[in-house]
C-alpha cells in the first residue's frame, strides 16, 4: 500500500468528486415535472429521460473502453474534462432546448460525459489504493449514490424556486469536483499506463473466469438498481394514492436512495472482514426479497412502508462496489480501466431493457406489482456470485 503523505487526503478528494460530478445523473429526473409543464411533455416521459441520460452513458462507457482512455491517457485529466462537458450539456437544457427531443438529446449527451466521471473515478481510486480497495470503493459509490440522489433534495427544499436552478447548481457543483480531483488528487501511483490501442483488450479480459463471474454478478444486480431509483418517486406516490396519505416525496426519493451511500460504506468496512463476495452476496439477496414482496408492503401503515423503502434503498446498491472491487482485482492490471469500463457500458445497457420494460408494463398494470418481474436479475447475480 503507498505510504505517500498526500495519501489520507486523496480519498475524501475522490470521494466528493465523484459525489459532484454524479449529481447530473438524475438531475432531469428531479426536474420531471417542470418539464412535463414548460415543454408539454407526456406521462411516461420520466422513463424516457432516465433511458436517455443511460443510453449516453452506454455508448460513453463503450466509447472510452474500446479506445482504451482511461488507460491510455491521464485518468484525471479525463474525469476533469468529462465533468466541464457533462456540466455544459446539462445546463444547456434551460439555455437551448425547446422541444422533447432537444431534452432527449442533451441527456444523452449528459449521460455520454458521465462515463468519463463514474468509472473514471474508480479507476483513480483502484490506482491510489492497490489495497483496501473494497472499503475505498465502498465510500466512492456511496459518493455516487448520494450524487444522483443529491438533485431529489435540491428539488425538495427549493420551494417555488424555478426549477432551471436545479440545473445550474448541479452542473457547477460538478466542475468544481472535477477541479479539486485535478488539481489536489491527480493520477495514483499505482497506475499502469496502456502501451496503446489494442482492439482486443476486451476480449482478452473476458477470458478470465472469476472476472466473467464477478461481471455477471454485476449485470444481475444493476438490472434491478436502476429501475428502482428512477421509479421511487412513483412507488411513493402509488402508495399515497393508495393509502391516502401525504409524503414529500422529493425529500423520501433522496432519503431512499441516499440510504444507499450508507450501504456502500457499510458494505465497505465489512469488506474488510468477510470479503467482496459475501458481502455482495447477502446485500444482492435482501435487496432481491425486497423486489419479490414489495406489493404486499403497500398495504402496511406509511411507517412501515418508509422503513422497508429505505432498507430497500440501503441493499439494492450496497453490492455494487464489491462487485467493483472484484472486477478490479480479478482483470488484467494494464487494463483495469478499461475492465471497469467496459462492465459498467454492459451493465448499464441492461438498464435501458429494464426500465423500458417497468414503462410499457405501466400502460396496463399498476406499478405496485410489477417489481416481483425484476427479481430475475438478483438471482441471476446471486448465482453467477455463486460460481
């Protein structure tokens, strides 16, 4: 492990930069309804943005992955222009567009830059930490799931604020993480540049058996995440509709999902103890009976129905930087990069099939019933884990 002086400062450094430079991710989806009205949009248009911000970020993370960027040029030079780019499209919502496929496009732009920050980030940290790597990759997630949550809070406590300043803010708190990454962080010493451009880089890394096994364990688990965190708001109003009751539901969407910054931390310490594999094993298995008997917790009191949110929001990411983890250790050191990369392109194109499945399903069937269809993927991932 480096013993470098500069060392305990550069996690809390990745950490809010990667905290920062996240907030985009969902910061259209906080905004939903504003657009809904300003741009007369219509009701599913919340699955289209997410779907859009996740189709940028697939062609992005392909994009880097097979060019090798990550590893062939300075990680953090990448991550600072990635957040300036990313930053600029996402305000660039409020400044030029003026129709429903100008927002699609500038999400998907957002999302395209968002692969320069995400994986990024945990390649600088798996160069700065060589060990240890679970709990450093536990609190970097958590900074992720506490980035895309961050916009549900913005939304929740900016009262009649216009909702452009949602926008702005985001993209200004993420320039300024790219920034402190660069300049007081920078690349890790662990890292091994690329020799260049090797077209075969991805195959070479899939030929390594307990790399497949962590990465579809990883596809497993990121078919249900997503598709959870884009349509919490809607559970909550479900329940409410349902139930009667009142609840603010930006502030409970980034509570939910914020629970899950608790669960990588947490997941990242016990890491520590029992390993990656079991503690990815056990977060992907509660979150998974969650999904399968989430309709039954409709007819509970508000209390109840809060507390099995926010455990479900705890677990359903917890995983997720063990497997990380995993991945980073088990491919081939020149190309951890682009290993990361690559899964996370895969993983999150899953995604797309996901949450397009959950909107055309909602046409027909209430939503809360349909999450017990995307158990298939937690016990997809509870058995690749297995292997």
């Amino acid at each position: 492990m480096n013993t470098s002086p500069k060392k305990g400062h550069i996690l809390p450094i990745i950490v809010f930069a990667q905290f920062a430079g996240t907030s985009l991710w969902f910061a259209g989806n906080a905004v939903v309804n504003d657009l809904q009205i300003a741009f007369n949009l219509g009701e599913n248009v919340v699955g289209d943005i997410t779907s859009a911000v996740q189709s940028g970020f697939i062609i992005g993370t392909l994009v880097f992955a097979l060019l090798s960027v990550a590893d062939r040029f300075s990680p953090a030079k990448v991550f600072l222009v990635s957040t300036c780019l990313g930053a600029f499209f996402n305000i660039a919502v409020c400044l030029f567009a003026d129709s429903y496929f100008d927002i699609m496009t500038l999400r998907f732009l957002t999302g395209f830059f968002i692969a320069g920050i995400y994986p990024v980030g945990m390649k600088i940290s798996a160069d700065w930490y060589s060990e240890g790597l679970g709990k450093a990759l536990g609190w970097l997630v958590g900074a992720l799931v506490l980035g895309t949550a961050f916009p549900h809070l913005l939304k929740g406590f900016s009262g009649s604020l216009p909702w452009q300043n949602i926008l702005f803010a985001t993209s200004g708190l993420t320039v300024f993480g790219g920034l402190i990454l660069y300049f007081f962080a920078g690349d890790g010493p662990n890292r091994k540049k690329s020799s260049g451009f090797d077209w075969k880089a991805i195959f070479e890394i899939f030929k390594f058996k307990e790399f497949r096994a962590a990465a579809f364990g990883y596809f497993g688990h990121m078919w249900e995440l997503f598709t959870f965190w884009a349509f919490v708001p809607l559970l909550l109003t479900a329940f409410d509709e349902l139930q009667n009751t009142q609840t603010n539901v930006s502030f409970w969407s980034f509570l939910i999902i914020a629970a899950g910054a608790v669960g990588c931390i947490v997941g990242g310490y016990f890491s520590e103890k029992i390993g990656s594999r079991k503690v990815a094993f056990w977060m992907l298995s509660v979150s998974g009976i969650c999904c399968l008997i989430s309709p039954f917790i409709f007819q509970t009191p508000q209390f109840v129905f809060l507390i099995f949110m926010l455990i479900w929001g705890f677990t359903v990411v917890g995983d997720s930087p063990q497997f990380s983890a995993i991945i980073a250790q088990t491919a081939p050191k020149k190309y951890v990069g682009t290993a990361l990369t690559i899964v996370n392109s895969i993983g999150f194109a899953l995604t797309i099939f996901s949450i397009q499945l959950l909107t055309f399903l909602l046409r027909s069937t209430e939503i809360i019933w349909l999450f017990p269809l995307f158990v298939i993927g937690p016990i997809l991932g509870l058995i690749a884990l297995k292997k």
